[in-house]
C-alpha cells in the first residue's frame, strides 16, 4: 500500500457565498495518498458548493487549494482533469443513443484513436473488475453498468483524487460490494477518493476518514470504522434525533388495485410494463424494489394517470379508475411523487408557493371560484417547509435554488400534508440526509397508521426493511411474487432485483 502520509490535496479557508446563503464557510481539510475520506453533511451543508469548487465548477471566493504541494485553482473542470481530478457525479451525464467507447471519448481531452481505446477500455474494466463492452450502446445498459461506464472514463485519465457522488444509490447490495473492491484496489496503488453519501453503514465499511460539515463549516472529524451510524448522523444535524418506530396497525380493505397492467416502453430506451398485479390495503405499506431503469419510472407513471393504460385495470376503493387523469385520482385521494424532483416533481422557475399551487390546488382548497387563493396557497407552502425542515429562504424562492436533498424534502411533504388515501412515493428519501430521512419515513408509517396506503418505490433496501409490511422486485418491468418483508433478507431481495426471482422463492421459508 502507498504511504498515506502524502497529501495529495489541502484546502485552506475555502469560502463560497451566494445571495442570501453562505455555501461555504471558511472549509479546511486534507486527503492522503491512498486514502477514501468521507465528506458528510446534511442537505444543503455545503458538500456539493465544495466538490464543485475543487473540480473546477465555480471558483471559491476565499481561501486557496493545494494539489500535491502546488497552487491549485481549476478555472474549469478540463483544467481539473488535466490536474490529475476526476468525479462521477450522481447523475450520469451520458448519452443513450451513443456507445460506451463514444460516450467515454466524449469525457477526455485527448481522446485516442477509436480501436485502440476500444482496447483500454477492455483492459481497464476488466483490471478492475468492471467489465464492460465498448461497443454496447448505453441506452442498453443498467444502471450499475452506466456507473461503470463513468468509472472507467475516470480511470483512463489515471487520477490522482477521485471523487464519487452518492455512488451506491442505483447499485444493487452485489452491485456495492463489487464497486467497494474496485475503491480499496484504487486506494492500494495510491489514488486519493472523495466520498460523499448519506449511507452511513457504507461510510463506516469503506473510509478511513470522515470530514463532517454543517451549515458551510467544519464541524467534526471522525475515523468511520470506530463511530456509530446515529454518532455521525448526530454531529451531522447538531442534535440527536428520534428513531423511526413502528406503531402497531392493521390494515382494511384494498384501496389500490393493479390487474394486468402493460404497456409499451415510453421511449427507445424506456422499460415496457408486462402483466403487473398487486394489491394494496389500507394501513399496509408495500415496497417495491429494483435497479434503476427496471420500470419504477413507468409504473408511477402509469398509476398517476401521466400515461394511458392500454391493457389492465387499476381500482381505486374498488372504483375503476383506469381511464381517468391525474387531477381526477388526485381529487379521488391517489397522489403520487416522481423520483425526479426537478423538472417532473416540481417546475424549476416556478416559487415553492406555485410548486404547492401545482399538486394541492384541489386537495387543499387553493382555488375560490375559480380563482388562485395566493395567501392560501402561499400558507400551505409555509407550512410544508416547517413541518418538513426545508432549508430556504422562503416560499417565494425558486425551486431550481433549492439543494436536491431540500427540494426532495418539500415534494414529498407536499404530498404528505395533503393527506390522501393512497400516496404511490418513488425514491422518497433519495439524496436526503439521515434526520431528514427519517422525519419523512416516520411521517409515512404515521400515515399508514392513519389508515392510509402505501405505495414505496425504492432502491434502498434499508429503507424497504424499514418501512414495507410486504416487498416486490420489479425486474424488466414485471413485478415479481410479492412476500412478506419479514420472510426475506437483504441478499435474498438483492437476489431478487437481479432477476432471480425462482431462486428466492424457492429459498423462502
């Protein structure tokens, strides 16, 4: 193993204002060769303001970086790479329609002729585990191929620091394992990692530092594998914060019916639905499970009324409700929340007071006569944004201002608050921090013991274990035998949302 007392990058007194906010408050820290160093922080901390400035993104407003003992200051993210810097961010920046190797040239800066960096990309992936074609084109992929894709364009640059942004949340638990023993095979020869996640049990199997930022500054340190999960989480927020508990329910009768559902795939690169059955009851909650890209998108689509059903029923309290719109089922008590929170979710331009406006018009009386009720609508704002801790100035702000995990924050606590009988959620904790996590996985186990049903779309098995009475995996777009939660084992449904569905129930006691 190369010896970690190197630094390879410092940051002195990185500071980064914007209007109102200050991002980034005087932030100092240093990595070591071969190290995974861990940054965390809840929703709006400053993690992603700070990432962005050492890859070149924006430039700090004070302070100053050293990369390997040199003056580091990246006027842009070329300028960052060629400085030995690379990031896989959470979104995957690729293009369906292209092929892995025409993808990957895309993202160098001199990228070599086309049949020799076929040939690197072969040997790469496979020296590390990943292995890919550079001739399959990426609209075919998964989503733990996709992050591949985008690691290995990484890896070609030969970087010295590696910065990797939630990496895990479309990984199944096999996916993760292969992903952490191509992290600690980087660290062995010497590559510095950056990592941010909000899965602390990750952070404490994986870094071997952890930097803490609250509020834009620095607040702890930590050595991960000798910190409880709730310790970090704890110096995260500032304070500690209640378990999620489970009160006893029993569930009613069946509010949400699918029978049968299909339909073709939305797009060329979209998951056809294929002959989808279940039932949902009052007071239940029901995970569905899967890898990114399996038909979670098309299924809440569909159950949203955002597409027509061309074959199936779908029954609301028994009604059929197949061939109606989304203001109809919501008016009927079915609301819904995208995993795309900016630009499906939530309209980017628009205040958090129109984004209200947009979902609880009806639910919540915003209309009088005809006309927009603003000092209602703008009160129903406040109120998501207290209830739900949203980090903001106030309802009059953009929603595209918002960090992610605040704007996730506030979709979600609007469907909430609006209490409907049935809430179909999709990722409803996707890129939040842990208090904030479980403040929105309580308030939907509070909901079930209201009576309500439960619909959790999710590619966090922790989270499934934490909240679903019963689980599915959703693979292809068919949805597999659904099982009692309390039958299965993180494996097991890992299993399951690979496709081996035969398997685990034949396992299954």
């Amino acid at each position: 193993m190369e010896d970690r007392g190197e630094t390879v990058l410092r940051l002195d007194g990185l500071t980064k204002a914007y209007p109102g906010v200050l991002a980034c408050d005087g932030i100092s820290f240093e990595i070591g060769r071969g190290e995974v160093h861990a940054l965390l922080g809840e929703n709006g901390a400053g993690k992603s303001t700070l990432v962005k400035m050492i890859y070149g993104l924006v430039a700090p407003d004070a302070g100053r970086m050293t990369l390997l003992g040199r003056p580091f200051a990246p006027p842009d993210p070329s300028a960052a790479r060629r400085e030995g810097v690379a990031m896989v961010f959470q979104h995957f920046s690729l293009f369906d329609a292209l092929t892995v190797a025409e993808n990957i040239a895309l993202g160098m800066e001199d990228a070599p002729p086309p049949r020799r960096l076929a040939s690197r990309i072969r040997e790469v992936s496979e020296l590390y585990g990943l292995p890919l074609d550079p001739f399959r084109t990426v609209g075919t992929l998964s989503a733990g191929e996709r992050q591949r894709v985008e690691i290995v364009r990484c890896l070609l640059q030969d970087p010295r620091i590696l910065i990797m942004d939630e990496p895990t949340s479309v990984l199944t638990p096999q996916e993760v394992e292969i992903l952490f023993e191509t992290l600690r095979r980087l660290a062995r020869e010497g590559t510095a990692i950056l990592y941010i996640s909000h899965k602390l049990e990750e952070i404490r199997a994986l870094c071997d530092a952890a930097t803490i930022l609250r509020r834009g500054k620095v607040v702890a340190t930590c050595t991960p594998s000798e910190t409880t999960a709730r310790e970090m989480a704890e110096m995260m927020v500032g304070a500690s914060f209640a378990a999620v508990e489970r009160a006893p329910r029993d569930t009613g009768d069946v509010m949400l019916e699918a029978r049968g559902v299909s339909a073709p795939a939305p797009g060329a690169f979209g998951t056809p639905l294929r002959d989808i059955s279940f039932a949902l009851r009052a007071g239940e909650v029901l995970g569905l499970g899967g890898v990114a890209g399996n038909g979670q998108d098309e299924l809440l689509a569909v159950l949203a009324g955002e597409r027509t059903l061309p074959r199936g029923m779908l029954f609301l309290d028994g009604e059929d409700i197949g061939r109606t719109g989304p203001q109809a089922r919501r008016a009927k008590g079915l609301a819904t929340a995208p995993e795309e929170r900016l630009g499906h979710a939530a309209a980017p331009e628009m205040s958090l007071t129109e984004n209200a406006l947009l979902t609880a018009a009806r639910r919540r009386g915003l209309l009088r006569r005809g006309f927009i009720d603003w000092a209602a609508a703008k009160g129903f704002a406040e109120e998501v944004i207290a209830r739900f801790d949203v980090r903001t100035p106030g309802p009059q702000t953009a929603a595209r201002a918002l960090s992610g995990g605040n704007l996730q924050k506030f979709v979600i606590g609007r469907e909430i608050a609006q209490a409907p009988r049935v809430l179909v959620v999709n990722q409803p904790t996707w890129g939040v921090d842990a208090a904030a996590a479980a403040a929105i996985r309580q308030a939907l186990l509070d909901m079930a013991a209201k009576g309500a049903a439960i619909l959790v779309i999710s590619q966090d098995l922790d989270e499934l274990f934490e909240l679903a009475d019963r689980f599915g995996a959703l693979v292809g777009g068919r949805l597999s035998e659904i099982r009692p939660m309390g039958e299965l084992s993180i494996e097991r449904i890992g299993l399951m949302m690979g496709g081996a569905h035969d398997m685990e129930v034949a396992h299954v006691g």
